[in-house]
C-alpha cells in the first residue's frame, strides 16, 4: 500500500524534474529566472543601506523625448537619472534604479523604449529597437499586457511626456507647468 503511494509522489515530482530539466529550453528559462531572482536579491541588499544617504534628484520639468534623447538617460550619465518609455510615455524611474540601473535586472531598458520587451516578457536586446517602433505587429493580447505595464509604471514613478514619432513636435509645457509639476509631485508622494 505505502509502497505505491511513494510511487506516485515519485512519479508525480521524477516526472516533474524530468519535465523541467529534460528540455534545454525549460532549463534555460529556469536558469533566466533563477538568474533574474539572483540580481533582485542582491540588487535589494547592496542598495538599501545606501538609500537613505544618497539625495534624490530634483523633478524633470514635464517636456516629451524623441527616442534619441531618451537614450541620454540611461543612469550612466553625470545625476544617473533614468528614463524608460512605456506604451508612448516617459517616465522617471530613477528611484527603481535598483532594477533599472548599470547591472540591475532590467538595465537594458535604462533609456529605451521598453514597451515591446514588457509586451513579449523578453529581455533580448532584439526587442528594444533603434528605430521609433509603432508596435502594429503586436496582437492584441500583448498590447493588453503592453497597457497594463503602463498603468504599473503611471502607479509607480513619475510621468514626464510623451516619446515623440518621428518628425513629430515636442508639445510646449510652459503654461501647464505648475499644475503639471503638482500632478506630478502628487503621483511621487502616493507612490512612495
Ligand atoms: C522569468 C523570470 C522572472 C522572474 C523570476 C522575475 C522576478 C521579478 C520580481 C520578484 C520582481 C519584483 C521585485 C520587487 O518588487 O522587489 C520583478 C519586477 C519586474 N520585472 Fe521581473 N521577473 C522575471 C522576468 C521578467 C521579464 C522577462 C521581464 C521583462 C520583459 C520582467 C520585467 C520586470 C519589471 C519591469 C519589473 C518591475 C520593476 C519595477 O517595479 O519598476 N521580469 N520581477
């Protein structure tokens, strides 16, 4: 009796270990994922002490970015603030440098425009293009997924402008300044 219920918890976790390490492909998602949760940890610890020593950047006045100058602000610069696009939007995510700073999990998105790695769940460098992408292939799953990044990161950092197509005009922010700045402060002060 006991002898053939071992036998199927056996078989249940061999067939398990069987399905996971027998396909190079699940070995090597295993090992991305082991390798992601690795340099989250790791980012966690090396990060917090410091945290509290290092000042925060003033706010960037609201302004939009062609891809060109989002790419100036990949956390490698003299303040090390980063900027990444979702969706068409800009965002200050330099207090999630932890994930999005020079070696953290999500480095290569510093200064990019992320939305079609979040929309794959890809961390190749294919994904994230030179050219100013209109996500059109996308189906409308991943453009789903794509949105629901947007809303984490609108919950989450800073909203600045808008990724400009190309030939596109920045928009003149002047006017709304203030009001623009408040929204702004108000979206930092709930995120925190
Ligand atoms: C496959 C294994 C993966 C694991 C185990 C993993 C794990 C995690 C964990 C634990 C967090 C939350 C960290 C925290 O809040 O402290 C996180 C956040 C995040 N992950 Fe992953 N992840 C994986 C793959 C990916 C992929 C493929 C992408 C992108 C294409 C991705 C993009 C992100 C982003 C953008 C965040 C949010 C960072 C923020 O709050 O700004 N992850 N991941």
């Amino acid at each position: 009796m006991s002898d053939s219920s071992n036998e199927v918890g056996g078989g249940f976790f061999s067939k398990l270990a069987a399905e996971l390490f027998g396909s190079p492909l699940n070995l090597a998602l295993l090992g991305i994922c082991g390798f992601l949760i690795y340099k989250i940890i790791s980012s966690r610890r090396t990060s917090e002490p410091s945290a509290a020593k290092e000042p925060e950047l003033p706010p960037l006045k609201k302004q939009d970015f062609t891809l060109e100058q989002l790419r100036e602000y990949d956390g490698k610069g003299k303040e090390g603030r980063i900027l990444i696009a979702v969706n068409g939007k800009v965002f200050d995510v330099t207090k999630g440098k932890r994930f999005y700073g020079p070696g953290g999990p999500y480095g290569l998105f510093s200064g990019r425009d992320a939305s079609r790695a979040l929309a794959t769940f890809s961390l190749s460098e294919d994904s994230l293009r030179d050219e100013y992408d209109d996500l059109s292939d996308l189906n409308s799953m991943q453009m789903e997924s794509v949105r629901e990044w947007e809303m984490q990161f609108t919950e989450k950092y800073v909203y600045i402008g808008k990724l400009l197509k190309p030939g596109e005009q920045p928009a003149d922010y002047t006017d709304t300044e203030d009001e623009g700045s408040d929204e702004r402060r108000q979206a930092d002060k709930k995120s925190n």
